[in-house]
C-alpha cells in the first residue's frame, strides 16, 4: 500500500503562485509515474500533469507554459509549480501514483484563485 501525504494549497489572487507538493511512503519501490488531477465543482476529474520514473512529463494544453512537475525520487516526492495562476486553475488537487496494478490518491488539497 502507498500513502500520499499532499500540501500546498490556499487561495491566491489571479497572477499568483502556489507549489504543491505529495509524499509517499509504504510500498513505494514498484512507483511508475507520479502526477496531478484535478476537479472543479460540476466537473469531471482531468489530468494536470505526470512525471515517469524515467523522467518523461505530460502536461495537459491549459496549463503548458504556467505549470511545471518535478520529481524528487530520493524523497519519494512530486511537486507542482503553478504560476501565472487563473481562475479558471481553481479545483480540488489530487495527487496520485501508478504501480503495475494499482493507482494510489492522495487527500486532496484545494486551490482557490479569486480577486
């Protein structure tokens, strides 16, 4: 089992920046890939980011050239760089890991981007 551990939101005015960060600990030697949902209210969950064990990112159109992934596999740890941040950026971020046959979620964590 893995356990993620997110943090790093809060609200912040158009413009801004947050860096969101997701810990994992327990059976993390099997870890794939790492990345980022999210969902807004009404919405359905759609993918931010993803950052493989080897290093190969993908980020979704609405946030290439704002957001930036990184992995620290010393840590176990993936981060999310935002900037430039939106309104339309304001969601419920979930992080998540892929192991040959399971995905794990984290909490959870808001972002809330307003005047």
């Amino acid at each position: 089992q893995v356990q993620l551990v997110e943090s790093g939101g809060g609200s912040v005015q158009p413009g801004g920046s947050l860096r969101l960060s997701c810990a994992a600990s327990g059976n993390i030697f099997s870890i794939n890939a790492m990345g980022w949902y999210r969902q807004a209210p009404g919405k359905e969950r759609e993918l931010v980011a993803f950052i493989s064990s080897g290093g190969t990112i993908i980020y979704a159109d609405s946030v290439k050239g704002r957001f930036t992934i990184s992995r620290d596999n010393a840590k176990n740890t993936v981060y999310l760089q935002m900037n430039s941040l939106k309104s339309e950026d304001t969601a419920v971020y979930y992080c998540y890991t892929s192991r040959p046959t399971s995905t794990n979620w984290g909490q959870g964590t808001q972002v809330t981007v307003s005047p």
